[in-house]
C-alpha cells in the first residue's frame, strides 16, 4: 500500500480501520497492534515512489530515478526487520500474538486464498512495478511515469467497481491540496536559504563543523541527530527544505556520496512520523483507532520500531552497498 500511494495517512488510516478491530478481537497486545500499523504504514516514505526521495534529488540534484533504486533494499530490509520481530514474538511471546485457530483457518481453502491474492494483491503490485520499473529503468521521467500510474490507478479502481465520479473528484482535490502546500513550503524554504545565505550562515556551520570529533563520519552522525531530534516537533518537509540544505556544503566539500546521504537522511526521515508529540502516523491511527485503545497504547506500541529503524540507519551507515549497489547494478 505504500509503494502504491506513497502516502502515510492513507495508508496507516485504512489499515487501522480495516485490521486493528480483527487484531484485538484476536488478542493481540494493542501496543503491538497499533506499533505494527504506525510503523508499517510509514513505510511508503522510503520504499518508492517515495515524496521524501523526491524532495532530496531535487534538494541534493540527484537523479530520482537513482534515489529510488538506492532506496529499495534498506526499504524491504526495514520492512524485513518488522517481519523478523514480529515472528519473534510469535515464537517467544505467543501470549502478544495467538495464532488463528485452527477451525478458522479451515474455512478458506487454498485455492480459495490464492484466487483472492490474484484478485486483489496482483493488480496494485502490477501498478507498483510499471511505474518503479519504467523510472529506474530510464524509460520515463518521473512526472511521466506518475501520470501512468495516475492512469493505472484509475483502470484498477474501475476493476474493482469503486471508481465514481466523487472518488476522482475528491482524489483531485487532494492532490491539489498537497501539490500546493508543498510548494508553498518550497518558496519559503527559499526565502529562508536566500537570508541565510546573504548573513553568512553557511560559513558559520561549517567552522560550527570543525569542532564536531570524528571527522566526516563524527558530522554524518550529528546531521543523523539533529533530524532524529527535529522529527519530534516538526514534520520531514520543513527537515528537508531547511534543515538539511545548511549542512550540505560541508558534505559536499568532504566528498560525500549524495545518493548514500540521501538514503540514510530517508531512512532517518522514518522516525518522524513514529515520534510525538508531532508524529504524523500516531494522530491518523488515534483518529480511527477503537475507544478501548488509548494514546499511551499508540506511543508504548511504536518504541520498538523506532528502535528498529535506528538500527536500519546504522546499518545502512556501516554498509553503504546497501544503498550504492543497486544503482550501479542497473547503471545509474
């Protein structure tokens, strides 16, 4: 679902409507629940087409298309961690998540199962795989490629019998609405750099960098901390437009791989939506969420996975072919 709408409050607001009440009616432990659908609805903002990517190519002036096959492999390895802790649970705390019974299991056979994940699975990831596809490939710029997706998003909703006018109306509206909030954000982001710039501000962080031990890596790590922090009171525009440009230049002036940097930036950018008090995933799912969960079972739920995507960025930090390879394997 992420990949399909790159979108986080669409994504974690359906899963929470659609599976929180059958997790808690099947006894799982509400922290893990909504820790599991917070977390996982987040994904969309690292596993491409990604809004985060899109935003640091043109902030770093990379390709999106390299942005975006960079991203893929720590995306399903962060994804991969979740699936890894959660049948751990299952292993070691079966209490946490009780398996189906049985008799339920009974009731669906296996050919019935698989004719559903060719009805309903197959179509969306058709549609992930020709727009991803026709960009890393270099077939199609990244606005031609969406505006196939547009398309494809349209034929598949007409498939399944949903498709109306008031879908597309609303659909188009919304889309206006974040174009334009995004925009309007980019030009002050401007406005912000242009004074910053003009009262010397770039030079004063980076004598500020001379004094941060380790070197290069010393200052990776501290531009790492300073977003983790920031992601707690502001959202991963405002990080992108105005906080990482005034670290830039230093990076670019010790040699730094751009796409490396943008991946572990993306990656960091994960958090954000997963820390309060301004956590973006925490206040869609509290908003659908069932009276008997409460926001101190949201906020217990999603420290585990906060703790697994900083263990994400470490890794991506100390093998950075996890998202160099990719890239180069394709000739970007």
């Amino acid at each position: 679902m992420g990949a399909t709408t790159g979108i986080v409050g669409a994504t974690v607001v359906t899963l929470g409507l659609l599976t929180l009440p059958t997790l808690l009616r099947r006894g799982y432990d509400k922290g893990l629940a909504c820790g599991t659908i917070c977390a996982s609805g987040t994904l969309g903002q690292i596993i491409p087409p990604s809004l985060i990517l899109i935003l640091l190519a043109d902030i770093l002036n990379e390709s999106v298309g390299t942005l975006f096959a960079a991203a893929m492999i720590p995306g399903l390895m962060l994804a991969g961690i979740y699936v890894v802790y959660i049948l751990g649970l299952g292993v070691f705390r079966p209490d946490l998540v009780p398996a189906m019974a049985q008799e339920e299991r009974d009731l669906v056979s296996r050919r019935q199962l698989f004719g559903k994940i060719v009805r309903v699975v197959l179509p969306p990831i058709a549609l992930v795989g020709a727009v991803l596809g026709s960009i890393i490939a270099g077939v199609a710029a990244p606005t031609e490629a969406a505006s196939m997706g547009a398309l494809g998003a349209i034929f598949v909703t007409g498939l399944g019998g949903r498709m109306s006018w008031a879908v597309l109306r609303d659909t188009t509206y919304a889309t206006t609405r974040i174009t334009a909030m995004m925009m309007f954000i980019l030009i002050c982001a401007q406005a912000f750099s242009l004074a910053f710039r003009g009262l010397q501000g770039e030079r004063l962080v980076q004598d500020f960098f001379a004094f941060v031990p380790g070197g290069t890596s010393g200052a990776i790590w501290f531009l790492m901390f300073i977003i983790f922090i920031l992601g707690f009171f502001i959202e991963w525009i405002e990080i992108s437009y105005i906080a990482v440009p005034l670290f830039l230049p230093v990076f670019i002036a010790a040699g730094v791989d751009m796409v490396w940097l943008a991946t572990l930036i993306c990656v960091n950018l994960q958090t954000s939506f997963l820390t309060p008090p301004f956590g973006w995933a925490l206040f869609f799912l509290r908003g659908v969420a069932p009276p008997e969960v409460t926001t101190g079972d949201i906020y217990r739920g999603i420290i585990p996975f906060v703790c697994m995507q900083v263990i994400a960025l470490v890794l991506c930090f100390m093998f950075p072919q996890l998202a160099l390879w990719l890239p180069k394997a394709i000739g970007w």
